[in-house]
C-alpha cells in the first residue's frame, strides 16, 4: 500500500504519459467539466475491473469539443486503441460552430450516461406550477427570464422546446447564458431570473433545502425519489437528457467495433461502473448497436431543427 | 457542539504527525504544478485529485487543501523571480515583485508573498468558518446589475494606476477589449472576430496572453538588447529577509488584501484576478512611496498576493454553504467531495458537521504548512537570479513554452504565444505598459456580457442600471475616482497634494 501511494504520488507529480496505452480516452475539454470526469471514470473502471491493462486521458478543450473531434477524426483514423467520450453539448456546438467535422466522422460505440433536466423558480416566486409559467410566457414571452448554461446548450435548447410546444414564438424567448452552472444557480437564488433550468444533480440540494421550488423534469417518466411532474404531464410534450456517450475513431474494421463494444458493455456491467454512477448522480442511460445509431440520428435531427427555431442556426 | 467545539475537534485530528505529513505532500505537489506557467489552480487540483484518492477521508481533504492552497501560491514564485505569472491571478504580483527581484529584493519579496498569503489564508479561512453564511447573503444581492458596475468601478481605478502616460495606458486597455472581443460570444452563441479558425472560437486565453506578454516580450527585450544590457542581476543587495521598514509597509497591505479579496472571492462572477486589480489599485493610492510603484514597490505585492489567496478561501464561501461551484476549481473540488460521499449544499453544515469543520482546519493547517515550506526555500530560490542572463532567459523561454504546450497541447496555442510575445516587443520598445492589455481581456468580457444580461432581463430599460441601491453606489464611487483628481487638477491643488506626499518621505 505504501509503495502503491509514492508510485501514485510520483506519477501524479511529474504526469508522465502511459507507456503503452491499451487505450487512450480523449475528454474534448478542460479537466474537471463532465467530459473529463466522465472519461477519468472510464479510466479507473476499465483498469480496476481489469478490461484493459492502461487507459490513458488526453485532454483537448475548446469550442464545445469540436476542436477536439476534428483532432481525433485526422489523427486517429484507424486506430483501435482510441477512445473518445462525447454528449449532446456536441450535438448543438458541431451546428453553431458549423464545424467540418461531426459525429459521422467518427464511430459512435454507445451511449453511457444522462442527466434530466430540471425546470425551478425561486421558492418566494408566485409560479406554482409549469402551467402558470405558460400563462407569463404567452401573455409576455420577454418578461420571463430564463437563467441557464451556455447558449445553444441543453438548457437553452429546453427553454426554446418549452416555448414552441407551448405555442409561443422560440425567438421571443428571453433566455440569459450564465458561464457555469453556480453562476446561473446564483442568480436564480437571488431572484434575478424570473426561472432556472439546470441539470436535476445541480439543483438537487437546493430543491431539498426549499430553496427552490421545482416545477418540473425532463424526463419521459417521473424521476423515482423526486417530487415533481414531468413536462409531459404538464401537457408539454417534451423530453430531453443531456447524455454523454463514448465513440471509436473512424475508419476501424468491423471486428475492431466490435470488440470496442464489448468492452464497453463489460465496462457498462460491472460493479465499479455502476459505484461510480451512484456517487457522480448520474443515470445509466445505456444504448448500444443499431438502437443507439438510431436514436443518435433522431437527437441531431430534432436539435438542428430547434437550433433554428431559436435562431442560433441559419 | 457549538462552532469553536467543531473547528477544535478537526484541527486536534488534522495535526496528527501523519496528517501534517499528507499536508506537506499536499502544498509541495501543488506548489510544483502550480509554479507552471499556463497552469492554474484548476488543472492543478484537477490532475492531483486522483492522488488523494488512496487515502482515508481525512488524510485526503488534508492532502487536498494543501494542494489546493500550493497551487493557488505557486504562481506568484515565478511572478517575482522570473516575470512569468503562473496562474491570471499572479499577474499583478509580477509587476512589482520581479522590479524588486532585479533591485536584488527578492528575497523580501518572495518573503511578503509568501506570509502574505498565510495571512491573508488564515483570516479568511477563520472569516469562512463563522462569517460565511452572512456573506453569501450579500454575495446573492448581487446581480448583473451590480456587477456591470463593479466592472465600471474596476476599470476606472485600475487604469489610473498602471503606466504614468494615460494615453498609453489607454491604448494598451484597448488593445486588451478588443482582442477580448474574439470568440464564441456566450450570450448569443454566435462567432465573433475568429476569420474562421476553430482554434479562434474560445477566445483568447488569459495565461496563454499573460505568459506572452510578461515572459516572451522580454526575453526578446532583453535579447535585442544584446551586449548593451545591463550586467548580471545582483540577487541579494541588502537582506535576504524583511527588514523593519518591509514589514511595517507590507502588514496593512496584507490585511487591505484580505478585506477586498475575500468578499470579491464568495461573489459568484468576482473572481480571483479582480481582487488583485482593485489591491494593487488601492495600495497604489495610498502609499507613502507613489514614486517607488512600477519600480518595485513592496506594498504592490504583498496587497494583491494577500487578495488571492484570501479569494481563495472565499470561493469556497458559495460552494460549502450554498453548493454553488463559482469557479472552475470550485466545480473540480465539487466532484472530489463526491467520492468521499459529501454532497456540498445549503444543508451541508447541518448534516456533515464533522467533515465540514475538518475541511476547514485541513485549509489552516495546509496554510500553516505553506508557509514553513516556502519560508526557508527563499533564499534558495534568489539564487535562481545568479545564472547568467543567456541561460536565465533560455530557461524562461522553455519553461513558458512547456507550462502553455502542458496546458493546452495544440500547434496554434503555440503560435499565439510567439505572435502576442511580439506584440508585447514591440509595446515595450515603444514604452507602451503590458499590464493593461491583460486587465482588458480579463475585464472586458464580464462587464460587456453584465450589461448585457442586465438589459436583456429588464428588456432593454437603461434605468434598472442606477435603480439598484447597490449599483448606484459602486456607479458613483467610479465617477468620483474620475472627476476628483480632475477637479483637484484644476484648481492647481493636485500639485500641492503630490508635494504633500513627497515631503512625507
């Protein structure tokens, strides 16, 4: 155990890269954000529940992933040791960005893992329910304030859903882009927006404190152990998750997908990856195979045409 | 149990000879990563995370703490020796540190940094055990209103004091907007000023700009300047240690620091940098020695070096009592709080006492340890200042590189250094200040995208800018720092005033 930690400590103090990667996991960001935790997770499960022998991650941030994706889709064409964890923030930012390269550039293996979005307004505010945020917003779409993450991101992109099922114009909407999570949730709890939308775990602590009042979710079907409707049975037919999921580089053999898959659904399987998704508060939304190419076509289609209706598409 | 019981309790178990042992390790990896160029506070913890998950729950949040604190210390080391700022908030210390290290003061210095910062770390971490719950309050008041008028206030101190040309200083802050300007704009999602190259769409990176300007647009300097340049540094002239007079110009530094740092630190949009800006703008202001700044003031360091770390701690105001990661460190320590089980939150003080108040006492502990660490590693590190120049610049040049490549490995980050280390050439030979460009890329985009959000929620009603009790006040402060010293000007009495100062010398 000793030995084990100054090993650790030194290989923690100068980051010497791996030797010989049995793979190498790209988290298209900075450390610490959901990609990197998601792909250092990837990297602890895989090594402890010896699937591969060293997994090694390599950061590369910017623009919402797409300098990363254009990175991994040149240079690691044909490589079967590549790994790279991506999500629905992609999705939006590969359309925004009008980057070259997209997830048809590289071999999507499966989905991991999905957050629901949460829908709250202050705990003093006088909206009780989704139905009395529809009735501020048709009769006055600019004086509700929405306060979120980053524009064209999932939280906007669910306000703009919110809007257009509600039969209100998506371009009215007045959503204000906080650059992180705590500083959106900071200003819904001082009361500078008039509603917060925000991924489920984030708001959680506030939700139980009292804070905050949920109004609803984003899920198809009621989030067991919390206390709200979904937007479904607010009569808005909307769901949406912000997942994450893992692709291969492209142009590998139909053996080598095949093997990365497998790996991937021992990794899905096993105990360490399902402790791992208990702590981090994240839902296992696992998919894989034809089902998943099909549902990831299905979440480009449906953003790119509300990315327009927003109007951060042409 | 009552606080004081609580906070006793953790710091008994937190000075067990291992603990201490984890908390040593703990600042000196974060001191090393942290010393880095490029590399922050951030990616220190991030990386070093993981380290400290071998541990038990309290040798871990130690070890963390120590990291944590290292990391936030680290950068102003090689601010002063080698004008290279590790992380954006050590920018200021390099300007007036590394003037005092070529005067053969870095020992002070490095010594006013350093005890500094334990002051400043220790009052705001005690300020975080028993005050936090009535700042975040007042850190929640705060909306885009009053920020955008926070910024006002900002720049209209913080530009009085850099450079003695205000045309120049103008011109540099300029600089510094408009290239704020590149990049994905947050609010719109739209492009702006990025012709195209993805590598663009980011922005320019604060570190990446600070490392170029200070470390590279020297080093050209300094080569340009070829034989003519001045002979070999002295490294020590005087005392290695504080003398009598540093000490009694550094302390209300010190506690100045620690006064704007640490509410500006719980603010949700504050930020570490802002902090320093406003320090070194008020030491600047009220020294008895104006003519000494920009030429290796001491009280220039010791007040921004005490307003980081004190930051430091009030990041943590927002994220132990609301659950609200402000910063990029905050958000990474969030996740590290999960693997031991603790999910920060307004109920986090009532349900997990015990951990609680042992984060707090590994935070002074870990302070205590940088200090003991750093203290008798000055008059190691002056002797850095001996190498002669070609080898002490070939080293900076190398050593800047590597922090910005380790940072963000990409061909054309690279290239940014070299063409903004040029830019920054061409200032100083021109006697153009640096210092401003990098507060305008740091200042520019908060006000503008405050304004903004501040407009867009009133839909488009200029008056909710002066309609806030608190904006107004900070709106008004910003243009009695403007016509002041005008009016002053006018009446002929600012001559009289600035003889005043000297003659107190």
């Amino acid at each position: 155990m000793k030995h084990f930690l100054l090993t650790t400590i030194l290989a923690g103090a100068v980051a010497l890269p791996a030797y010989a990667a049995d793979y190498s996991v790209m988290a298209p960001a900075a450390p610490g954000g959901g990609w990197d935790q998601t792909a250092r997770s990837l990297q602890t499960v895989l090594q402890q529940e010896k699937i591969s022998k060293k997994v090694q991650v390599i950061n590369v941030p910017g623009a919402g992933g797409t300098i990363g994706i254009a990175q991994f889709a040149s240079q690691q064409k044909g490589n079967p040791n590549a790994l790279m964890v991506t999500g629905y923030v992609m999705v939006g930012a590969i359309l925004t960005n009008k980057s070259p390269v997209t997830l048809k550039d590289v071999t999507p293996i499966a989905r991991l893992t999905g957050e629901y979005e949460a829908i709250v307004v202050p705990a003093s505010s006088d909206i009780k329910s989704v139905a009395d945020l529809v009735a501020k917003l048709k009769a006055n779409p600019g004086s509700v304030s929405w306060g979120g993450g980053s524009a064209g991101g999932t939280d906007h992109i669910t306000a703009g859903l919110i809007a257009k099922t509600a039969g209100v114009d998506p371009t009215k909407v007045n959503y204000i882009a906080f650059s992180g999570g705590g500083e959106a949730l900071a200003a819904i709890l001082g009361g500078q927006v008039t509603a917060g939308i925000s991924s489920y775990g984030e708001m959680e602590s506030q939700v139980k404190a009292g804070t905050l009042r949920l109004i609803a979710v984003s899920s198809d079907k009621r989030i067991e152990g919390v206390d709200a409707p979904t937007l479904k049975e607010s009569g808005l037919d909307v769901v949406i998750q912000n997942w994450r999921m893992v692709a291969a580089a492209p142009g590998i053999t139909a053996e080598q997908k095949a093997a990365i898959s497998a790996d991937i659904e021992k990794l899905e399987k096993s105990k360490g990856w399902q402790e791992t998704l208990k702590t981090k508060g994240w839902s296992d939304t696992y998919l894989s195979g034809p089902a998943f190419d099909e549902q990831l076509a299905k979440d480009i289609a449906s953003t790119e045409t509300i990315l327009k209706d927003i109007g951060l598409v042409k | 149990m009552t606080t004081f019981d609580f906070l006793m309790q953790g710091l008994v178990s937190a000075a067990e000879p291992m603990n201490l042992f984890y908390a040593l390790i703990g600042v000196t990896l974060g001191t090393m990563v942290g010393v880095l160029p490029g590399i922050g506070p951030a990616t220190t913890v991030a990386l070093l995370l993981p380290v400290t998950y071998q541990l038990d729950p309290t040798g871990s949040l130690i070890m963390f703490a120590g990291i944590y604190y290292g990391g936030m210390y680290g950068g102003s080391t090689t601010s002063i020796l080698l004008n290279t700022p590790g992380e954006s908030a050590s920018i200021v210390t390099a300007l007036e540190g590394n003037k005092m290290a070529r005067k053969g003061r870095g020992g002070p210095a490095l010594a006013t940094a350093a005890i500094g910062s334990f002051v400043a770390g220790l009052i705001a971490t005690l300020a975080l055990a028993f005050i936090a719950p009535y700042i975040v309050k007042l850190a929640l008041v705060f909306g885009p209103r009053e920020y955008f008028a926070l910024m006002v206030l900002a720049f209209v101190t913080v530009s009085s004091a850099f450079g003695n040309s205000s045309l120049r200083g103008l011109t540099s802050l300029f600089i510094g907007l408009a290239l704020s300007l590149v990049g994905i704009d947050q609010l719109t999602g739209q492009n702006r000023l990025s012709f195209g190259v993805p590598d663009l769409l980011d922005g320019i990176e604060v570190t990446t700009m600070a490392v170029a300007m200070f470390a590279i647009g020297e080093t050209l300097y300094i080569a340009a300047q070829g034989a003519q340049a001045p002979d070999r540094i002295e490294a020590v002239k005087g005392s290695v240690w504080m003398t009598a007079k540093d000490w009694s110009r550094s302390w209300k530094a010190w506690l100045r620091g620690t006064v704007i740092g640490f509410p500006i630190g719980a603010m949700p949009a504050g930020g570490a940098e802002i902090g320093t800006f406003l320090s070194y703008a008020t030491e600047k202001k009220l020294t008895k020695h104006p003519e000494e700044f920009g030429d290796g003031a001491i009280e220039g360091v010791a007040g921004p070096e005490a307003a980081n770390n004190a930051s430091a701690a009030g990041t943590l105001v927002p994220l132990l009592t609301l659950g609200l990661p402000t910063s990029a460190t905050a958000a990474i320590m969030l996740a590290g709080f999960q693997q031991y089980g603790l999910q920060p939150g307004p109920l986090l003080f009532a349900t997990n006492p015990q951990l609680v108040w042992g984060l707090i006492a590994s935070l002074l502990i870990a302070n205590f340890m940088l200090l003991v660490l750093n203290l008798p590693l000055v008059g190691l590190w002056v002797k850095l200042l001996t190498i002669p120049k070609p080898w002490l610049y070939g080293g900076i040049l190398m050593f800047a590189t590597l922090g910005t490549i380790g940072a963000n490995p990409s061909v054309f980050e690279l290239g940014m250094l070299l063409v903004f280390g040029l830019l920054a050439y061409i200032m100083r030979v021109f006697d153009y200040p640096i210092a401003p460009v990098i507060v305008g890329l740091i200042l520019g985009p908060l006000a503008e995208q405050q304004l903004r959000r501040a407009l867009a929620i009133s839909q488009g009603d200029v008056t909710v800018l002066v309609t806030s009790p608190i904006a107004a006040v900070l709106l008004l402060l910003a243009a009695l720092a403007l016509i002041l010293p005008l009016i002053l000007r006018a009446r002929g009495q600012g001559n009289a005033l600035s003889q005043l100062a000297a003659s107190e010398d």
